[in-house]
C-alpha cells in the first residue's frame, strides 16, 4: 500500500460532494487542511500489522438482551 | 464549615443522623453557586427552585422513614449533554438552544431514583467534542481552562458548588478536566453505565460516569448509575458490585504496573513527580510497582481519531447541512473534516483497536493496575491553541490534553483521575489508576489507599 501523503486539499471538493456535503471555496480552504493533517494522524496506523485481525464491532444478535 | 464543604460521604452521614437537612444542604450549595458563578461560569443553568422542592421532598421522606440511601438529598451538577426531563438540554451548542427533553436520561433517572437533588446543568464543551470548556474557568486560577469536555461539572465541583457532577467520557472528557481542577472522576469500563438519553460524539467510545470529591463519592455514585439498560445496547449484562465494599482494602500485594513509553513521554517535570511520588506511596503501602511497555502506543491517537472523527459526523449529518453556522468553529471544523474519513480507514481503527485490546490484556496478565499522568501538565491559560515544550517542540492543545487518557477509552478500561499534587503556581495534577474490565473495585480500592496515605484529594479551590 502507498504510504504517499493524500492530496485531501485538492480532493476535499470531490469529497465533499460525494458526501453530499455543500462546502463553499471558503469552507474548503479550511476542511482541506485539516482533512490532510487528520489523515497525515490516521495513516500512522498503516504500520501496524493487521493480518487476518477482525473490527472491534459491538452488534449482538440476541433478541432478548 | 459550611455544609457546601462537606464531601457526600459526610454529608450523608450527617442527613442520615438528622444533624443536616437536605434543604440546608442544597441552599449551602445555591449560596455557594451565587457566589462562584460570576468567575467561573460553570452551569448552563441553575434549576434552584426545582434543586429546592426536590429538597424539601428529600426532607419529609427522609424524616418518614423513607430514607432512599446515601445519595438522598445530595446536590448534583448534570452535564448539559445528558436530557433531563423538563430541563434544557442544550449540549452547550446553539444547535440545541431551546432544546427541552421530554425524558430524563438514564444515568440522571437513576440518581433522581436514589434521591440526589440536581442544581444545575453545568457546561460541555460543544457537544462533548473538545477539551477546553470554552464558556468555563478553572477555580484554582479563573485565568485558566477547567479543561473538558465536562469542564463545567469539573469546575462546579472544585468550587463547591455541587457535591457530584455527572460527565462523558470519549477521549479523556471526565478525567481531563478532574485533572485540571483537582477532583475525582472515573472513566467506567465500557458499557458500565447507560448512555440512554446522552447526545453521543462516538458511540464506540463514549462513557458515563461520576466526578467527585474524593474516591469514596465516587463509587457511591458509581453504585448508583452501573448496570445494563436493554435500551442502550452498547451496556453490559455484568452483575454490579457494591463498590464501596472493600474500599478500604489497602494495596499490600497489589502489582502496580508503571509505564516505561508513551505515558511519561513528553509531560512537565511537576506531573512525572507528583505521579512517581504517588507510585512510591502506593510502593509505601505495599504494592508492589512493576515497569510495563505500552502495546501500540504510537497507534493509539489515529486509531481514535479515525472512530471518533467519522461516528460524531455520523450523528451530526442532518445538522451539518441545515444549521452549520450554529456550531462553533472548532466544531464545525471537526464534523466536515470527519465527513471526509474513508470506512476503509473507520475499520481500520476498528481493527487497531481489536489489537489493543488484545495487548492490553496481555500487559494485564503482570500487573493488577496501571497508573500513569491523565494530562502531561497543570491547566494551560485560556485562549491557548498549542504548548511549547522544552526543546522548541510545540503540540496541539486537544492533542496534548487527549493523548494520555484516550488510550483508556479505546482499552475500554476503567480509569480513575484523581489529585496527587500540585505544581509551584498551585494547579492541581492528576494521575489515572486503570485496571481491568469491570474492575473499578481494585481501581477504586488504589485510589482511596492514595487518597488515606496523602492530603491532595478532597481539597475545593481556594475560590
């Protein structure tokens, strides 16, 4: 996988729409940044080694809980 | 001593004995909310006449005979997070202005159950989702942060002006800013206690649970508010203990796991030595300390951002769109930055944290509770955005606030914040003890063997 740094401040605006989130060129200027520096924090976890390890996920199935 | 100076373990001993009426008490308090209020701001709203009729209540029940235990007739600082039936609930956001809950949240129904007298709704950091409080002072040093989220029940608390707040707990908000301002407060373990009727910033990761003056208060509260509820599925279907059983247990014995990475990395002088001056009292009275390495320290901070960031736009979609402009800035910045984070990368976090768990529990096979800093310094001034640390380095002051308490969150662990000194301009400092799932007995059972051993728990502010 890349460890290249995600170019979020250009494709916040594409993101954005896809998320259906009105952003204006004023918005973007901020979000975009920020979104980069979150995931510049988020990537750090591609050096842990998942291997086959599940998502700590909480639905229990029971009815009668 | 006036009677708003009394801890609840006190105070209760005094109703039960008939020496104090509840409506002694809660006007002590409301005189004591009239003279703080004004330098530290910390309720959205102060429900006195309400406070004063559930005190009378209090008083002709417990006169009766109907006296419901020793949380009756106690006056209660509500996070304006959690409903409250009648009451505004306002998350301390515009969003919710007006705001009026029809139903009292599930933590307050059972406090109300058990007779505590609310005064107020203190202040949140905007829907839980920062640590500075920012409508909110510090008592020890007004020109300070109280810290947060629950920087209002933290600051109402260290004042006086309430004998327990309610708070939540996503990435350190009860422990934080009882750190900051030289209370008690505990991160339960996860699904501990319903988080029915509390606006959520990350379910995965949200708690409930008690600040207060001392260790005892705590697990009184805790007592109360522990125990499933078939109406918030995130609960556990866990008997629950009487936590003040065994309080008093002392810590000969006890493996006391001290951390060697990421707990005591990058704090103030004052914090690594009043937290090691609290070990050697532990070691003092018997424990025995034992160096530990931290699994997957350098994860923990994306790994709860990437589930924090996602699940708080989640919830604030609708919102986002129609009324953006009602958020604070810092807000408003999180929830369209957290729109942008991939599932791909949510379950990534997911899967980290399975890992953690996993790491944690094999730390915990050595040692029978960690103790580590809750926050790497004394309360910063207000209006700071970044920490200068020796070196030249500077830091983000949510990052710095959040990175030593968030790893409790993603463990799920119970964690214990309580003071164990303070620094040369007199700011309190805090240290958490966490222990294993559903074992705030032995974390309540070291605090208060710290507590019995020192004099830095209990103090209110010099306000």
């Amino acid at each position: 996988m890349s460890s290249a740094p995600r170019p979020l401040s250009e494709a916040a605006e594409h993101a954005a729409r896809v998320a259906r989130l009105p952003l204006s060129p004023e918005r973007l200027q901020i979000v975009g940044p920020t979104a980069e520096l979150v995931y510049t924090l988020i990537d750090l976890m591609d050096a842990v080694p998942l291997g086959e390890t599940p998502p700590a996920t909480a639905f229990d199935p029971r009815w009668d809980r | 001593m006036e009677p708003y100076q009394l801890t609840l373990d006190s105070a209760a001993a005094e109703i039960a004995a008939r020496r104090l009426s509840p409506v002694e008490l809660v006007d002590s308090v409301l005189r004591r909310i009239d003279a703080t209020e004004g330098a530290i701001n910390a309720f959205a709203c102060v429900t006195a006449d309400l406070a004063r009729d559930a005190a009378r209540r209090a008083e002709e029940e417990i006169a009766a005979g109907r006296h419901r235990g020793p949380l009756h007739g106690i006056p209660l600082g509500v996070k304006d997070l959690c409903d409250t039936a009648g009451v505004a609930t306002t998350a301390s956001s515009k969003v919710r202005e007006g705001h009026v809950p029809d139903r009292d949240s599930a933590v307050v129904e059972r406090l109300l159950a058990a007779g505590m007298v609310m005064v107020g709704k203190t202040h949140t950091h905007e829907f839980a989702y920062g640590v500075v409080t920012p409508t909110t002072r510090n008592p020890w040093d007004v020109g300070r942060i109280p810290g947060g989220s629950s920087g209002g029940s933290a600051a109402a608390l260290a004042a006086g002006a309430c004998m327990v707040g309610v708070g939540t707990d996503t990435g350190g908000s009860i422990r934080i800013p009882a750190a900051l301002c030289g209370t008690v407060g505990l991160k339960p373990t996860y699904g501990r206690s319903s988080k029915r009727g509390i606006a959520p910033l990350s379910w995965s990761l949200d708690h409930v649970g008690p600040l207060a003056r001392n260790v005892r208060d705590c697990a009184l509260v805790l007592n109360a508010i522990a125990g499933a509820d078939p109406l918030d599925p995130s609960t556990l279907d866990a008997p629950v203990p009487d936590h003040t059983a065994g309080l008093d247990g002392g810590v000969s014995g006890l493996r006391v796991g001290v951390p060697v990475n990421h707990f005591f990395d990058a704090v103030s002088d004052d914090v690594a030595a009043a937290v090691r001056g609290a070990a050697a009292v532990l070691e003092g009275l018997g424990a025995r300390l034992k160096e530990v390495t931290v699994p997957l320290a350098d994860a923990m901070m994306a790994a709860g951002w990437a589930i924090i960031l996602p699940e708080a736009s989640a919830y604030h979609q609708g919102s986002l769109r129609e009324r953006a402009d009602l958020y604070g800035p810092d807000v408003r910045l999180f929830l369209e930055a957290g729109e942008l984070v991939l599932a791909t990368d949510y379950i990534k976090a997911l899967r980290v944290r399975t890992l953690i768990q996993q790491g944690w529990a094999e730390m915990f096979e050595d040692i029978d509770v960690l103790i580590a800093p809750t926050v790497p310094l004394a309360a910063p001034p207000v209006g700071t955005a970044m920490i200068p640390w020796p070196g030249g380095g500077v830091e983000d002051v949510t990052q710095a606030l959040v990175r030593l308490t968030l790893p409790a969150n993603l463990a799920g662990l119970p964690s214990l914040s309580l003071p164990v000194g303070f620094d040369a301009g007199g700011l309190p400092l805090g240290m958490q003890v966490i222990g294993r799932p559903l074992d705030e007995s032995t974390v309540l059972r070291v605090g208060q063997a710290y507590e019995d051993a020192s004099d830095t728990v209990g103090r209110l502010a010099p306000l």
